[in-house]
C-alpha cells in the first residue's frame, strides 16, 4: 500500500520518534517558565506540532495527541524520504 518495505517502515519510525523527542525537549524548554512554578496550573508536554499546553481546555487525552504528533512526523519524513529516492527504471516491455 505504502510501497515501502519493513526496513524502511522501521527506519521512518525510529527516525519520527527521534524528531518527536527533540520536539518534546524544545516544548519543555519554551514553556518552562511559563508552566512550572509555586502557582501554575501544569502542562503536560506532548510535543509538537498539535501542543496541549497551548490547548489547556481541550479534552483530549495527551496519549491521543502523542499519536498524532508521531504520526505527523512519520508522514514528513516519509514525503522526505520518498524525495530523495531513486525513481522506479522504466519498464522495457513497452
């Protein structure tokens, strides 16, 4: 479906888990100040690009929007990879 094969599946997720983890790392720095302290409300660090710190009335669950992230992220370097790739040779029955 995808037209990629498992070592390829394993390498975008790996490589998406890492770029999520960065993300996570930038998020906690940004908001630290804003979000730890003796009278704040708390956050809970999901990562970018869909930020539940920004989103502090929304219902849903941080795992949901972790998901999501990973996934978005899964989608860019996939779209990455696929540009970098060498084009399938042309067939040579036609």
């Amino acid at each position: 479906m995808w037209g990629f094969s498992k070592k390829r599946f394993l390498v975008t997720l790996g490589l998406s888990v890492v770029v999520w983890v960065v993300t996570v790392i930038l998020q906690a720095y940004s908001t630290f100040a804003r979000y730890v302290g003796a009278f704040s409300s708390g956050c809970q660090i999901t990562g970018y690009p869909v930020d539940l710190c920004e989103l502090p009335t929304s219902s849903v669950p941080a795992v949901i929007i972790i998901v999501v992230n990973i996934s978005f992220w899964f989608l860019v370097i996939n779209l990455i990879f696929g540009w970098f790739s060498k084009p399938d040779s042309p067939s040579k029955n036609s």
